[in-house]
C-alpha cells in the first residue's frame, strides 16, 4: 500500500478502532482526599514500558540550524532554538542558515560513546525543532539536511552508532512548525510576511504523519517518540490519538510522550486521565514528590539553554546534576539530559567535562540508579533513596548527599530487618548497623567516600517496611448522609487502630480492618502499629456534618445555561461587572462551543443547577486557561490564572430544588479547555445534563 493511502486509512476512525491496544493513557486516579501513599497505586505491567523504566537516564540532542547564529542575534545573546520566534527572523533570513550548516566534526560514534560513558541508555534527537528544519533525509521535505552542504542523513549515522553502543535509538519530532506553509497559526509577528493564504492544518497533519512515518519505517526499531509543540491552538485531541495510533500501528513496542496529545498540564508535565501518551514530560523542573501508577522523564538543561548558546556558561555542576539523577529516581521517574551541539558538530567542552564525570560515577553507583524503583520513604533530610523489591530481600539505596559529621547515618521509620550495609564508592570500609524504635542508625565513618553522592547499599529482610502514619481514603469531610472510608498502612505487616473521639489511640483501639462509617461530626485520629507498638505519629480528620445548603433558585423558562462571551486579553478573570459581552449564547452544560479555536476570551455561565437528593456533591471544574465555579453566589472552586489543562475538586452539600450556579472562564493563548462534572461524593462525577440546568 502507498504511504498516502496507510495514512489515509489510518486517520479513518474506523481502522483505528479496530486495532487492539494495550496503551493506557498517562494520568492516575487519586480516589482519596489525603495523598496516597508511595506503593498505593502500581504501574501499568505493560512489558513495552520494561527497558524505558530500568534506564533511568537519557541523553536529549537539541541540535539543527539555530546551532549557526549559537544564540546571537543583533548583539543580543540570549537565543536558542526559538532563535527564528525570539528574534523574529523573517523565513528567507532563516533559510540561509542551510548554506551555512555544514557540521564537518559531527561524529555520530563519538557522541553515542559519550552517551554510554556517561552511563546514559537512550538518545532522544531532536529529528525536527520548531524551526521545521529535518536533521535527515526526508522525501516530503527540501527544507532537510539534504539541502545543506554537510547531504549526510545524521539519523541515520546515529541511529547506526547508537545502537553499536546498546543504547536506544529516540526521536523527537516538533508538532508546532514555523516552516512548513501549511501550518497554523502563523507568528502574529510575521503575519505581513508570510499571509495565512490558503493554508490547510489537516493538510499540515498529513505532511506531519508522512515524516513520522518517515521516520518510524528507514531508521530500524525506535525506543521513543518525544513529541513537542502541542499546546498550540491548531493542534487537538483527534489528531493527537491518531497520531499516537500511527505511531504504534509502524512500531507496536515504541513509547510515545504525552505531549501527543492534549493533557499536559503546563510544565509540570503529567496528563489528566483520558490523554494518549505513555508518560509525562515534566521540563526543566522535577516533582516535588513521586506519582503514584504514572510513568515520567524530567527533561532539563545542563545550562541555561536547550539548542548551543555561546555566550551561556552558567552549567549546572556535576554534583547538582548527579542529585537531580537521584532524586528523580528516588521519584520514580527518568532523567533526560540535554546537550545542544555546536554548528561544527562537536559537544561545547563543559557538557564533555560533565557526562565523563556522570560516568565515572555511574561506573561505581549505577545500581543504584538502574531498575531501581521510588523510595519507599517520604522525605530523608541527608538525601533520597532508591529502592529494588523483592519478596524474599530487598535493597535499599541510600543516596546520600550531606555526609553526617559524626559519622553515623541516621535513618527513620525503618521496620524492617537489615542484613548488611556497605558502601558502593568504598566497599572495603565496614559499616555496623543498629536498630531500635524504628530508626536504623549506620556507622559509615567520617568523610564521605564520594564527594559528589556517596550510595549506602542496604539489605533488608523482605519488602520494606517503613513507619508512617495511616492514610485516610475519603472522598470528602463533610457529609449530609453517613459515607463509608477506610484507612491503610505502608505494609501489610502493619496495622492502623483509630478513635472517633479525638482520644490518642493506643494498642486496645479499634482495628481498622474494613470500611469505617462515619455519621456524625467526629474527629478521626488514627495511628500505625507494629507488634502491637505504636510506631508513627497520629493521622487526625475532622469530619463534619452539616446541614444542605437551602435551593434559593428557581427553574428557569429555558433548559441548559446562558453563555456570555467576552474579548480581552486577560492574565487571570476580568471582572464581568465592569464588561459589556459581544454575544449571548445558550450552552446545554458547561462546555466550550464546538470548533472552539479562539483566543483572548473569555464566558460567563449563568443559571440555575437542579439537586434531585438533598446531599454532599463533588463538583470537578477543568479548564485551560482559568476558570471558578460559583453556586448559591459562594465561590466553591477557583482555578483562577494562566495554565494549562487543570482540574479542581471541591465538596458542597445541597438540598434538592433548584441552585444558583456560575461559572467564569477565559482564554489568553494556546490550547483553550473547559468542563464541569459532578456526582455525589464518592459515586461517579459526571457532565450535568441540559436538562438540571435552567436560565430566563
Ligand atoms: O525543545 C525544548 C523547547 O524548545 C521546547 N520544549 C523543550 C523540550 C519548548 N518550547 N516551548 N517551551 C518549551 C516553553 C513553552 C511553554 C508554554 Fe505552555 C507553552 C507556555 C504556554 C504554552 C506549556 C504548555 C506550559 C503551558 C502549556
């Protein structure tokens, strides 16, 4: 079958459908109002995800024609790869860089060697950037590598050597596109230069798909496809799952990012429920804790700057990039370092410096890096730790980064057996081990024997067992009606009792073995036991009951609400009082209008809500950007700003009849989103029906 025609049948939703597919798409559910704990929710057993989970650490490449002007525009030096958008290049200008593009030291074995020796498992290359420009030989392109003096298909002389040195083959590819004629929206900058004309998105798409395709059928088995670029308004949810789909239809085992599709959540990276993608892309910042059942990769900067900027020094050290490697793996997550090359193909020296000696230190503590899992501790003050499980022993790896002054190694909340302790950097220095009332203390000796991040290897007896207080699982702490919760340990070895009386609870409390019914206001207070001791602080909920908000409201003569829409560029919600709307609409629910592309915007939702059962509701507002919910004229739920897609959640308790209800929403640039659900607390939140909403 021609290329054309697999992609057409492709885009046919109804081939899609018919392909058996094992991704889940990236996002986890948290059913609990309190966090979960680490081992709570598992990841996908999805063998594709076997070897991404176990390296751990990735090399980016950010390498094409902005390496030429290496950040230096008009004596301003502060570029990079947005060079063409930042500086605003005009496209005749840009296009001159491929004259100049003539990379003579490029040395695909010596970049994948440096890769290996820094102990790195994957490249990610940057196929195409923003810029549009294709670094290989692409046949639905002239503006590629082949246009350039150099006419040698970099992708494939380092797919070749990338894979001679066991690493695997990655590509990033840019949605967003400032080239190609086709895509939209053009820069409001250059829109005199380059006029919209009859320019086609779904046209772009197909030219889009055909060098994926490209890409996914010349240069052998690809380990990831890292798309980027997604957030602009052109792109959206269909063309994100066909894509995805296309990727996996060419290459089933290949690992696609989530910025294929539309949930990232601004730079934190992590998708809500429903998005394809594999797993989230936090850039150039790393989670503040582990994501439970959610696959990620911190992608960041050694400098300032992702494509060669000559006029940036400012590196991050070795030891800094070392603990952001293991607290990205005490996390759970991947570490994807980036290099941006020089025009003449060579790495800049202080990225060289810095990946020999990632590797002289991975050589000594890789284990503790690779296939190694999320510390099953929550905060260590002396470092982080990492983990690998197993049901007979496991191995603690204690990354320590301020060695103790006293020599002795304090760590708390242990329960479980250790058998030996040694340190990777020195192995021949004995380390005793003590332990009592859930702390383990180790005399490793004064001086840390690495002086970037000195690993204590631990053994222990089974799977860890780690002292912390209960976790909580409710949906809410108000109620109208009794609601069940229950209450879980970090193991199975541990039990939680609890009071409802505010009373500190002790070994003759009550056992929380099953659903707790709460009916009444109550303080819970909970506490983890071990052979009968307690042995963590006090987890304490106050639960409330309270009486349901009256319905003040009255039906409305129409069904669904009233959508004002309003023009504007705002940073956070105007104040609709002072505005003049320039048109009034009907909306079944809360929902943007079809086809919605629109930018500097923003609607007002105004009517009444319809409670069937007086009850405590969980009402789950998501937009992009920010957006509040307002019910009987008190502020329930403020998503208020500039972001991405987000979500907030809130409980209120309603009595039946008609509520007054509105809800606020605007749109600066980029992608635009907006939805309402609801469902009583701890049943199924749903869009409302058109049908409990009314408006005159
Ligand atoms: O290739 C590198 C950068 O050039 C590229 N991604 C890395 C890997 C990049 N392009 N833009 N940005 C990074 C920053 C863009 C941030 C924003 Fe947004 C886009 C702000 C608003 C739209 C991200 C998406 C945050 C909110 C939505």
């Amino acid at each position: 079958m021609p290329l054309s025609t697999t992609i057409s049948c492709l885009l046919a939703a109804g081939a899609l459908a018919a392909m058996p597919l094992t991704a889940a798409p990236a996002g986890a559910q948290v059913s609990s109002a309190q966090p979960e704990s680490r081992s709570g929710a598992q990841l996908s057993d999805d063998p594709r995800m076997d070897w991404w989970r176990d390296a751990r650490f990735g090399m980016f490449i950010h390498w094409g024609l902005y390496a030429v002007p290496a950040g230096e525009w008009d004596g301003t030096t502060t570029h990079a790869e947005w060079i063409r958008t930042t500086a605003q290049i005009p496209l005749e200008t840009y296009d001159g860089f491929v004259e100049q593009f003539n990379p003579v030291n490029f040395d695909a074995d010596a970049w994948a060697a440096m890769a290996a020796d820094a102990g790195m498992k994957y490249i990610v290359i940057t196929t195409k950037h923003h810029d549009g420009f294709a670094l290989y030989d692409s046949a639905f392109s002239d503006f590629d590598i082949m246009a350039t003096p150099f006419k040698r298909d970099i992708m494939a002389e380092l797919a070749e050597a990338t894979r001679a040195h066991g690493l695997e083959m990655c590509w990033y590819y840019s949605i967003m596109d400032w080239h190609h004629p086709d895509y939209l929206p053009r820069r409001g900058w250059e829109a005199a230069d380059r006029p919209e004309g009859d320019a086609d998105m779904d046209r772009y798409v197909m030219h889009l798909f055909a060098q994926v395709t490209e890409l996914l059928t010349k240069y052998g088995d690809i380990g990831v496809m890292w798309f980027d670029g997604e957030w602009e308004a052109t792109w959206n949810s269909s063309y994100g799952e066909a894509l995805y789909k296309l990727c996996r239809a060419l290459q089933p085992d290949v690992i696609v990012n989530n910025r294929v599709d539309k949930g990232r959540g601004g730079m934190a990276g992590i998708s809500d429920e429903g998005y394809f993608g594999d797993f989230g892309t936090p850039e150039q910042t790393i989670p503040a804790t582990g994501i439970p059942g959610v696959d990620w990769e911190t992608c960041m900067t050694m400098n300032g700057h992702w494509g060669y900027n000559a006029a940036d020094k400012d590196f991050k050290s070795t030891t800094d990039l070392l603990w952001k490697l293991g607290d990205i793996a005490s996390k759970g997550g991947n570490f994807l370092l980036n290099i941006g090359p020089k025009a003449d193909g060579s790495f800049p020296q202080e990225s060289i410096d810095r990946l020999r000696e990632i590797g002289d230190w991975m050589d000594v503590n890789g284990e503790a890096i690779y296939g190694t899992t999320a510390s099953p501790f929550d905060t260590l003050p002396w470092g982080r730790c990492t983990a690998k499980i197993g049901d007979e022993t496991s191995t603690l790896y204690l990354h320590v980064f301020d060695w103790p002054t006293s020599g002795v190694l304090r760590l708390d909340g242990l329960g479980s057996e250790t058998l030996s302790a040694t340190l990777l950097a020195d192995p021949g220095r004995a380390v005793g081990v003590e332990q009592h009332d859930g702390k383990a203390y180790f005399q490793v000796g004064t001086g840390a024997p690495d002086p970037h991040s000195s690993i204590i290897k631990v053994e222990i007896v089974g799977r860890p067992i780690v002292y912390r207080a209960p976790v909580v699982h409710t949906q809410s702490t108000i109620l109208v009606d009794p609601i069940e919760i229950t209450l879980s340990t970090s193991s199975p070895e541990l039990e939680a009792r609890y009071t409802l009386d505010g009373s500190e609870p002790d070994a003759s409390s009550t056992l929380a073995d099953g659903p707790i019914t709460i009916g009444e206001t109550c303080v819970l207070t909970a506490r983890t036991f071990h052979h009968g001791n307690a042995v963590s602080g006090t987890t304490r909920v106050n639960f409330e009951r309270v009486l349901p908000q009256p319905a003040t409201g009255a039906q409305g003569a129409h069904p669904g609400l009233r959508r004002e829409v309003f023009e504007g560029k705002w940073d956070a919600l105007p104040d609709f009082a002072n505005l003049t709307p320039v048109a009034t609409q009907q909306s079944d629910t809360v929902a943007l209008p079809e086809e919605y592309g629109k930018e500097y915007v923003a609607h007002r939702y105004t009517g009444q809500l319809r409670i069937e059962k007086a009850g405590a509701y969980t009402f789950a507002l998501t937009s992009d950007d920010g957006s509040i919910l307002r019910i009987n004229d008190e502020l329930l739920l403020d998503n208020d700003g500039l972001h991405g897609s987000e979500t907030v959640t809130g409980v209120v308790a309603l009595d039946a009849g008609w509520h007054p209800i509105t809800i606020e929403w605007f749109n600066k640039t980029g992608g635009a989103g907006l939805s309402l659900m609801m469902g009583p607390v701890g049943g199924e939140l749903k869009t409302i029906e058109n049908t409990a909403l009314s408006h005159d």
